[in-house]
C-alpha cells in the first residue's frame, strides 16, 4: 500500500507532463502546485493574462456525511474548497466545471439545496458555471474543476521562499479541525455518532468547519493587487491538509527548511464549555496539524515583510517563523520544519495532516477514516 | 424523480451560468455545448486562440466494471470519452486533469495498469497532464477536464445547423454497443454475468468498446484545418449517447428538425456467429440507440457537401440525411427527428440513448443499469 505522496509520485512518473516543443509555451506551471498556469486569457486589463485550472474531489463517507451536512453547506463548501487552490496562487476566480454524481433518490430537495450552496458561494467568488456532467451513482460523489486568470507576472507559487524570508499565516488556524471535532466526538467528547451538535453557542464554532472563509482577497493581494503593484510573497500555499503538512509543501517545492515558533502561532480558541471535557482538546496540536482552515500560509522575504500592515482586507496575518537553509542532514522523509516550543527548546516538526491513503492518527482529521 | 435533462436544466437555473459585464468578454461558449470556450490561448499559429474546457466522470459499475475491464483499458477510455467532446468540437487536445479515488488495494498493480492506459491516450492525442486530485474511496470513481485549443473562429457547436444542410456521419455506428452486449450477454446471449468472451475472433469486436477511435483528426479538418482552410460543417457532435440521443442535441441546438434514411446510415456488421444466437441483434437498432461509438455526426450546408471527399484521414464519412425546419406541431418532449424506414415509409424517431437517471430499455445501454 502507497500512501498519497507516491501515489502522486506514479502518477507523475506515468504520464506526460511536459509540453514539448515550440508548441510547448502555452504551459507556464504544470503538476506541483495548487493550480496549473495555462498562458492566454483575454478580457484582462493587462491585455493577455494567464488561466489558472486546479481540481478537486468532494466524496460522501470522505469528505462530507450527508446524514450530518446540510445539502447547502456541501455544495457551499464543494466550490469554496476548490476555488482556495486559486486564491493560494492570487488569482482572480472566474469558472468552474461541476461533476456531479449521485443517487435518484438525492436529485429532488436535496439537489435543489445543494445546487443553492454551490451558487451562494460562486455569486461570492464570482464565478460562472461553464461547464459539468452528471451521473447516477450510488453514493454521491463530485469532483470541480475551478479556473482564474492572473496577470502573466503575478502568480504565486509553492517554490520560491528563500532563507530569511519570513513566515506568515492569514486568521487563526485549527478552527475548522475543532468544529469537524465537535461534530465527530459530541461538546462532551463522547460521542461515537457523528451528529451536528444542538444549541446556538456552538454556531460560530461550526462555521469554520461548514463554510470555510477562503481568501482569494488577500491573495490578490500578495500577487500584486496592493499599493505597490509588486509582487509580495516569494512562496503561498493555502492550508488545507494542516499547517505542518503545508509549510513541508512550500519546504519542498522551493528547496528550503522552515522554523516556527509555537508562541507565535495564531490558535483557535477552545471554548471554556470543551475545555472541561474528556478527550483534551490541545489548541496548539489543531492549529499545526488541523486540516481545511483554507487560510493563506506565505513567505516574503524581509525587506517587503517591512511594508506588511496588521491586517489585510479585514483578514489579520501573524508572523509565525522564518525560511532556513535546508538541512544538510535531512533524511529522505524526514522534517524539513523545526518547531521552537514553548520553553524553548526545539524540536522537528513532522508532516501529520492529511493523507488519505495513511491510517491511523492522521485518518482522524476528516470524517470519516 | 428527474431524468438528466431535467437535472441539467435544474442546475443550468440554479447557478450563475453567465459572465456579466466588461469582463464577460472572455467567456465565448458557456454550458449547452460539448465544451465550454474560454477567450485565450497562447501559443497558437494565429496569435492567442481559445482555450476549451469539458470535464466527464467515470464510474465504476456504471461505466466500466473492474472485474471484466481491463486496468489498461479503463484508464485509456477514461481519457479517450472524455477528449472526444475536445474533438467534436474541433479542437486539439493539449491538456487534462485528473481526479482519481479509489480503494487502498488499487493503488498498487491496477493504479500501474490504470497509468498505462491512461499513458497511451495521452502520447496518442498529444496531451499533458497538468494537475490533479487523489482520494481514498470504496470505489473507484474519476474525472477527467480536459482542455484543448482552436482558432478563434474555427470552433463547432452544436447550433448552427439550418434546413437544407445535410446530415454526415463517420465510421460505422452501434459498435460499441454490441462490443458492449457481448460482454453482458456473453456470444450466445444468454450469459448473466458479465464477462470478457474468450476467443480471439472477438477481438476486433469488442475493440471499439474497449478502445475507442476518437476523431480528432476528422473535427479538426471539419472546423477549418482543410485545403480550403474553412469551417466546413454547420454544426457537429460525437455519438456517445447514440445517434437518435445525438442528432436530438443537435435539433435542439440548433432550433430544427432532421430526417434520416434508415437504409443509408453505416451500421455495425454483425457476425455470422451472433446472428443466429437467441437474442436477436438488430444492426440498425444499434446504430440508432447505441451509445460510446465516439463517431463525429455533423451538418453540412449542401454547397460544401459537395466538395466533401468519401473519406477524410482515413475516415469513411456518409451522409444519413437532411435538416428539415422544425415542425410547428412539435410537442414538449416529442421527437423531432423522423425515421424514413426500409420501406420509405416515414415514423418519428423518439431518443433512446443513454439516460444515466432512466429506468427501462435505456438503462441496458451502459454495463450497469
């Protein structure tokens, strides 16, 4: 059994992935980053920019339980989640295809409320529906495949961060991984049936979990969309798999070592009401290894970190670490992140967000193992 | 419960299908067609071309099943159905992007089979993969974008096509459903479970359900890429539905109606050893109503017609008929193509191809109903 990074590996190693050529300049960015970079777009105000393509999967039992989520925080979610992969580079959103799958007896009221999600948050984004296909299947299952455009110069990607660029996340992180747990374990840890818990005060709380904030705003932002018309981050990502799987993306695809502080780390606050329960929720643990805050995880290198304001389009952003030199005695596999504690002692930081193809500790992060 | 018609048009109400505004100059074809076309694509001949969008699922039990297809074919065809929709409209392939789920124990020797079929179409079309998604799931599901380019003006659609043109088809039509049929029902129609028949005189049959020939050579000489350098046909689709399903598409489209001679259109030979087995195999039934034969059916306007060579790049093309206005008596729902039968006498041709949300005599089309 393979688990997802050699998977990925094969599937890269099998197929074509390079235009070649002359023919082969229409591909600025292939496979490796959140989204690919296709040259040409018209209607832009630079004349031809490009067009930025990602796409993602969105399975009942794996990401969403139908018995739990609502048909409109599904589709809401669906689009938001993917469209992150294009907020990640800075792009504007524009499109998306819709695959959708599912069985007779879900193409009534719970399409409709579905089809009402999807459409609250492409009217948010801005987006259009350009294409899809739909099909009958036995559970449901969705894959969307969004498209943005960018000006030809301003996309970010994962490689790029340099040692002494330093390190900032957008808003706080493990929000979401707290309310999936909420759902998942009960208010008092508890529970062994996923169910949405009742009352008003864990509302806020679910939101994170229910209808992600993307950040395409604060994207655009570092991509060029500011004062200074320049690019400001060396390297993005959006944290979707937990930040210590994240920032090891950006560690890898531009060849460097991260340190983070846990001080620094901007956690989500664990209400007093959970605090007392059972399993101990540690917030620290959600925020480096929590999975869909789809905040924005970025690199800029100091001088421009200067220029930084507190908050950006309402949305804060937290220094949390600096970009290093790669170990030279980094193993094959092992952490290319150093995580400075509390007291001050450091330690490396594994990779423990999101695998879908790993069981154990990591299966936990989504709902359904 | 809603057939697929009624779903597509429930989600074509329900989400922004339009690009408003200045910046809606970049949409040029949005939902309705077999690809959707986006203004911009760098690195063609011409300058910046289109960029064309169309995405397909791929299901398993309900369009391939894993215990008689092979790895390598399922991974082929998931590609080649999926570019046909790029060749019907007269583009060339350049790119796609993959979501895959699928058990753990698929991730080993089938995913390699799986990467070999895939592989072959790629190199056999001219494309590259460009991003992708992976997930762990209880049954193997995929979607497959893909994109291609085309001159600004060389794109076929589906409307276009005016009383007076004639109607063309390429190849032989119902092939790949009797390849398919032979699987089901096994040579002597009787078999329950579905199974690969033994004996190498079926090969060449089951070839064009296995492995289809998509036309990309054919759209393309079609849509401009011709000695005459001109848009030679008024509007086109591939047969994956089935003829009568198909050339609906186009009357609809396109606002008209068809007539079509039975006794003209290129049907699938049925061997000697299926004819006298107990079910009965009608060869026209199967061209009309067979799905996945992946052949282009175009309308051409009679002064091009007559320059149109019996085989182009090696493709038998036939003409099967004749865009008639559309009748006034037309009712909702009723067909808008008639069948003039062996004995000239004329019987309207209701669609019967394949409808995934359908119970019934459609439901046979596909290797799971």
């Amino acid at each position: 059994l393979r688990n997802e990074t050699e998977i990925i590996e094969r599937i890269w190693r099998a197929l074509p992935t390079q235009a070649g050529g002359k023919a082969g300049g229409w591909l600025r960015l292939g496979v490796g980053d959140d989204a690919a970079v296709i040259r040409g777009f018209a209607g832009m105000k630079s004349g031809v920019g490009d067009c930025l393509l990602s796409t993602d999967a969105f399975l009942e039992g794996v990401h969403f339980l139908p018995e739990v989520h609502s048909p409109g925080d599904i589709g809401y979610k669906a689009l938001a989640r993917a469209t992150s992969d294009l907020a990640a580079m800075g792009a504007s959103p524009r499109f998306f295809l819709l695959g959708l799958a599912m069985p007779a007896d879900r193409t009534g009221p719970w399409l409709d409320g579905f089809l009402k999600g999807v459409a609250q948050a492409a009217r948010e984004f801005g987006m259009v529906l350009i294409g899809g296909d739909t099909s009958r299947f036995h559970s449901i299952v969705m894959n969307i495949t969004v498209g943005g455009s960018a000006d030809g110069n301003g996309v970010l990607t994962r490689a790029g961060a340099q040692p002494g660029d330093l390190i900032f996340v957008s808003g706080a992180l493990g929000a979401a991984q707290l309310g999936l747990d909420l759902i998942l374990h009960g208010p008092d840890g508890k529970s062994k049936t996923p169910r949405m818990p009742a009352g008003s005060q864990w509302k806020k709380l679910l939101r994170r979990h229910l209808r992600p904030k993307i950040q395409i705003g604060l994207g655009r932002w570092l991509a060029g969309q500011n004062p200074w018309a320049r690019k400001i981050a060396s390297a993005a990502i959006d944290t979707s798999d937990g930040l210590s799987a994240d920032l090891n993306h950006i560690c890898e695809a531009s060849g460097v070592g991260a340190r983070i502080w846990a001080a620094r780390i901007p956690t989500v606050r664990i209400p007093k009401a959970l605090r007392s329960r059972g399993v101990k929720l540690d917030s620290l643990e959600l925020a480096l290894h929590g999975g869909e805050d789809y905040q924005l995880l970025f690199a800029v290198p100091p001088k421009a970190a200067s220029m930084l304001p507190q908050s950006i389009g309402g949305t804060r952003i937290t220094e949390i670490g600096v970009i290093v030199p790669r170990s030279k005695a980094l193993r094959k596999g092992s952490s290319r992140i150093e995580l400075v504690g509390f007291d001050g002692t450091t330690v490396p930081l594994p990779s423990q967000g999101w695998d879908p193809f790993s069981t154990g500790k990591r299966a936990r992060k989504k709902p359904n193992p």
